[in-house]
C-alpha cells in the first residue's frame, strides 16, 4: 500500500512566508499552470533532446542560440541576440519593465560530435554531453515560456520577466554572458533578483559564490634529439617539478587552514612530439577554488614560487639556451554570498516549504556568482529532474520528478513578482 510523504516541519520564521506562497499557488490560473507540467511532459522532452543535439561548446554556442531565439519567438515572446551572444526574451508591450531574470547557460564542456550521440535510452533516460548540465536548464526556459504565453491569466506575470539564455559560463568562457547582461546599464538597476537554473538538482539553493582563478602555465626552450641533445633543459621536467612542488606546497597550507575550503586541480598538461624528442614546450592548466577569497591569493602566490623552483632547478646545469616560463591569467569567478536574511532566500525556502522539497543553501560556482559579487539578489537552482555524468561523455538526464522542479520555479516567480508589486504599491 502506498503512503503518503511525511510532510518536512516548516521553520516558524518562514510560517507567514510559506501560506503567502500557499495561498498564490491555491490561485486557479497558477493552479492549472503547474497541473500544466505533467500533462506536457513528452512536449518538454522532446525540447530537450532537440536542443541538446545542437552542438554549443562554450564560444561555439551561436547554432544553438539562434534555434532557442527561434524558439522563444514561436511561443509568443519577442526574442532577440545582444551583441555577447545571450538570447533575451520578453512578453508583452516593449515598454514593459522586466524585474526578475530567470536564465540557464547555453554552453556545454563537451559538444556532440553527431545528433544521434544524444538519444532516449530504454530506460527514459536522456544520455550525452550536456543532457543534464545544463539541457534541463534551458528545457525549463522553454517550459516557463510556453505555459505563460498558454494561460492568459498569467500573462501579466509572463511581462515581468526576462528570460535569458547566456553564453559562456562552462570552464574558459569565465562566466562572460552573465558579465555581460551585469554590466551598468538602465535595465540593471530595474532588475529585483537573478534565478539562474543549472542542473537538474532540487536539493542545492546557490546562495554563496565560489571564487575561482584559473592559470595556463607554459615552459619553452630549444628542444632537441633525446641522445645528441641531452642535458637541454626540458620544459616537460620542469612542468612536472612545478606540479610536484605546487601540489606539495598546497596540500601543506590547506592542511594548516580549517576555516576555508580550497581545492586544486591540474586539468590539462600538454608537451612534447615524440618518445625521443626533447620537447620545445609544455604546458597546463589550473584550476584553484575556494570559499574564502584571500586562500586564491595564497595558492596563486604558491604557483609562482613552484614555477621558479622548477625553472631554476632544470636551467641549472645547462650551458646553452636556457627554459623560459609564463604563467597566464585565464580568468576568475568572483565570490559574494547572499545573507541569510535576504528576502529572495526567504522566498524560495518558503516554496519548498510548500512544495515539501528538503533543500539547502550551499556554495558552487553558478552564473551567480556575478550579480552575488555586485551585491544583487541572486540564487542557482536546479530545474528538477535527475542528473549524473556531468562534464563527461557519459552525462544523462532523466525526467522523473521534473515537474516539482518547474512547478517550483512557477511559484518562485510568482512570489517574487507578487512581491515587488505589493511593495511599489506601498510605496505609491
């Protein structure tokens, strides 16, 4: 016999908070709304897998951008490209005042090579690269629009938002279509708060931002015949003294840290032509997160020092053409935190509250991390649903559950929207 779930206890602090939102879902058009998600399932499903089969590897989203414009425009909302590559859509009279963004990334880590390496398996579920992170996203985009554009009591809810699909927020893209749309301009400061989709979880309110700084290391030298040649200084045994020294270093200091978190990591290390070659070059990459800002400055100092350990130690025995170093700052995602006070933190602890998700506000690395460092109200959720594989070839997405999370996305923007309107009411 079935049983129903335990409903989770509710924070007295978020009582008054929670019928509000009670009582805006109990309304009839926003009622049918969220009935709206499980009965078109199969129509946002195929939006998926249409759009993840669009090859949008970060720099290279434009196809996918121009298909989602397409999109957004057949549903009835006025769609448009700026000049960073981010599709915006809007509902209504253009001299309509958007007050909160809800947007998802467009870029993935790996691309498909071919549409059909993103198929439906037997199980339902959806498998390839960016099924999940982040084809659950900008899924959730489409759905919020189709369903606002089909109720026309919502329409008036529908020419408050803007709905965005930005480019560059994987990896190198360092987060430049959200800079982008951040940037000071007159729409900025009518903006009230960011939702930012990304992935499928329901169980993570991205509420602080992780820092991030990101370095390309490169040795060079003459090369050489591996006999003929030898005691060259070698870029690759210099790299590799540089990774051994930084590893040992970091470990050492984050061991000695407890109050922040901090992580490393080599991800790419590229050198040499052949077995029997000395190679002329050789390079990586590293990537450094932590919670605390000032732990960045650390490590980056850290990096330097293994850098010039491993130049000195392989120059020091050479009599011709010595190595030479760079390191190169890819980039950085800016830190900032949400207080736990704010009203938009409030707001979507109160819709779980009522839609009985057990969530929790974390840190990661989103979207927004840019509004957060600005001191804007801004938060990362999950579009519901089940992920796994992410940043890998082997990424899959399943729709089981998937309208609690758009159901909860609905109410977010309903509340807040609700909100923001009784306020400039007040204040007439």
């Amino acid at each position: 016999m079935a049983t129903e779930p335990k409903t989770l206890p509710i924070a007295p602090r978020l009582w008054a908070e929670t019928r509000r939102v009670g009582q805006l879902a109990g309304q009839a058009a926003l009622f049918h709304a969220q009935r709206w998600f499980a009965r078109e399932r199969a129509w946002i499903n195929e939006q998926q897998l249409q759009l993840c089969r669009i090859p949008a590897a970060t720099f290279f989203e434009q196809q996918r951008a121009e298909w989602l414009r397409a999109q957004f425009e057949l549903l009835g909302w006025r769609a448009t490209l700026d000049r960073a590559g981010n599709v915006l859509a809007c509902f209504g009279a253009e001299e309509n005042e958007p007050l909160v963004m809800l947007s998802a990334h467009l870029d993935t880590v790996i691309a498909p090579s071919r549409p059909e390496e993103i198929y439906f398996g037997p199980d339902g579920r959806l498998f390839g690269p960016g099924s999940s992170d982040n084809g659950s996203g900008l899924a959730a985009l489409l759905a919020v629009a189709r369903v606002l554009q089909e109720t026309a009591e919502l329409h008036s809810l529908a020419s408050c938002l803007l709905l965005v699909a930005n480019v560059g927020e994987e990896g190198e893209g360092n987060l430049s279509g959200m800079r982008y749309l951040c940037r000071p301009a007159p729409q900025l400061t009518r903006l009230k708060a960011f939702v930012i989709l990304d992935g499928p979880s329901t169980e993570h309110i991205t509420a602080q931002a992780l820092a991030s700084r990101r370095f390309d290391i490169s040795f060079a030298g003459p090369g050489g015949h591996s006999w003929n040649d030898y005691g060259t200084p070698n870029p690759v045994h210099a790299l590799s003294d540089t990774i051994s020294s930084f590893t040992e270093s970091a470990e050492a200091r984050l061991t000695g840290r407890r109050k922040a978190r901090c992580s490393y990591n080599f991800g790419i290390i590229e050198g040499g032509t052949s077995i029997n070659s000395i190679p002329a070059s050789a390079r990586a990459k590293l990537d450094v997160r932590s919670d605390d800002p000032a732990s960045l400055d650390d490590l980056a100092a850290l990096l330097t020092t293994a850098v010039e350990r491993g130049l000195e130690r392989e120059n020091r025995n050479t009599r011709g053409t010595r190595l030479t170093a760079k390191i190169k700052d890819l980039g950085s995602r800016p830190g900032g935190r949400l207080p736990e006070s704010a009203p938009l933190l409030r707001t979507i602890q109160a819709v779980d509250a009522y839609l009985n998700i057990r969530s929790r506000a974390d840190c990661a690395s989103t979207d927004a991390n840019v509004p957060l460092s600005m001191g804007l109200p801004a938060i990362s959720i999950g579009a519901g649903g089940q992920g796994g594989g992410a940043h890998t070839a082997q990424e899959w997405y399943h729709s089981d559950q998937r309208e609690v999370g758009l159901r909860r996305i609905l109410l977010l923007l309903a509340t807040l929207v609700q909100q923001e309107q009784d306020s400039a009411a007040t204040n007439e």
